[in-house]
C-alpha cells in the first residue's frame, strides 16, 4: 500500500459552518486513527461516520476521550460545537425503526453542529392516522428530515402538508424491487410536491448538512403564518 499524506480541510469549518466529515467504512483503524491525530492537533471536532463495532472498539483504545454512537454507527473525537437554540430545531421523522441507523446519523450530525434535534419514529404513511397525531409537532419544527425506504412516500406527503422545508432521505429498507433504496430515491426525484429536497441513498449526514445550511442562512426566521 503506497503511504500519502491525507490533506483536511480544517478551514471548513469557518467557510462553511461543518467539519468535515470523515468516512469510515472504508478507512482502516490505522487510516482512520492518523486522521483523527490531525483533528486532535488541530483542536477541531472529529467527526467519522459508518464505523463497524469493531473499528470502534480498536479506535476507543487509542483515544480515550472518543465516543462511539453505535446507534447511528458514527465516532466523535472532541467537543460538539456550541448549541445554538435561537435556530430553531430539525425535526428528523421516519417510517419505521428499520430506517433508525441514517435517521440517527442525521439526528447525530445536527447535535454535534450545534442545532437541535430530535428524532420522531414510526410514523409511515401505511398508518396516515399516525403521522396525522404528530403533524402539529411535525409544523413547530424549522426544517424536517422524512426518512423512507419501501416506496418512499412519507416526504412527498409532508411537504404537502406542512410549510417547512422538507429534506427527503431514501433508506435502503424494503423487499424486491425496493431495490436498496432506488424505488424510494426515484420516488422522492419524482415526486408531485413541489419544493421538496432530496439527497442520496442513506445520506443521512448529507442530510443534516443541507439543513443546516437553510437554518444558517435564516430561511427560516420569517416563517409563513396561516391566516
């Protein structure tokens, strides 16, 4: 294996407002480990997404103040940025709790950025009454993140419902011609609800990225007001 010398992009964080990411699946310990002693000594938050149990454990051995979220299956080194609640809170909802991995990866995403957020489960559009119960807390939100695998309807249903933006998240979740998540991907492209966002397959820290760049750019702060 020919050695290089990985080149980061600390200034990201002051350009854009997020670290940068770092993909783990990938990535070996050894890898993973020389670029979290650049964060280190950089003083700069550590953020490594899809990391196995067992990369985890390895990883955990060397830097004792690292924290895995086998939740969402994500490493963090250093602290989270500062919670800024005068932003108002992302909302990340999901058909099922077979969509929780990307949904949490999300959710985890925005609280290490300083933005609130919570999760909302099991809200499918197979049982509408369900999603119908939660849609006034689903409206208090400043942005929502719809989670779908299957079919992938739950966005397409949200964003004609609520005045919010709506960021789809196709999962990976569902049988056959489910595909591994392209039904619900081109679903959500397709969808008959205008202004509705989409990003890749099971990106939920892309996701999370894209709702803090409308949070942060103060979309939000004029929010429509029903008559």
């Amino acid at each position: 294996m020919i050695d290089h010398e990985v080149s980061l992009d600390f200034e990201r964080l002051e350009r854009l407002g997020m670290v940068e990411a770092i993909w783990g699946e990938n990535k070996s310990c050894e890898q993973i480990s020389n670029i979290l002693r650049k964060f280190e000594a950089a003083s700069q938050l550590a953020f490594v997404t899809r990391v196995s149990q067992e990369k985890a454990l390895k990883l955990l051995e060397i830097f004792k103040n690292a924290e895995y979220h086998s939740q969402s299956s994500c490493l963090t080194l250093g602290k989270p940025l500062m919670l800024e609640p005068s932003l108002g809170e992302v909302l990340v909802v999901s058909g099922g709790t077979s969509d929780l991995k990307v949904a949490s990866e999300a959710a985890l995403s925005l609280r290490m950025h300083g933005i609130q957020s919570e999760l909302l489960l099991d809200i499918g559009v197979a049982g509408l009454h369900r999603l119908l119960r939660s849609l006034k807390k689903i409206e208090k939100a400043s942005v929502v993140i719809a989670c779908a695998g299957m079919e992938g309807s739950l966005p397409t249903v949200l964003a004609g419902l609520i005045s919010k933006p709506v960021i789809g998240l196709p999962v990976s979740v569902g049988y056959g011609v489910s595909s591994g998540g392209n039904t619900a991907l081109h679903s959500m492209l397709a969808s008959c609800s205008p202004g509705l966002l989409v990003v890749n397959i099971d990106n939920g820290y892309g996701a999370a990225m894209a709702a803090l760049r409308i949070i942060r750019s103060g979309i939000c702060e004029n929010q429509y007001v029903r008559n």
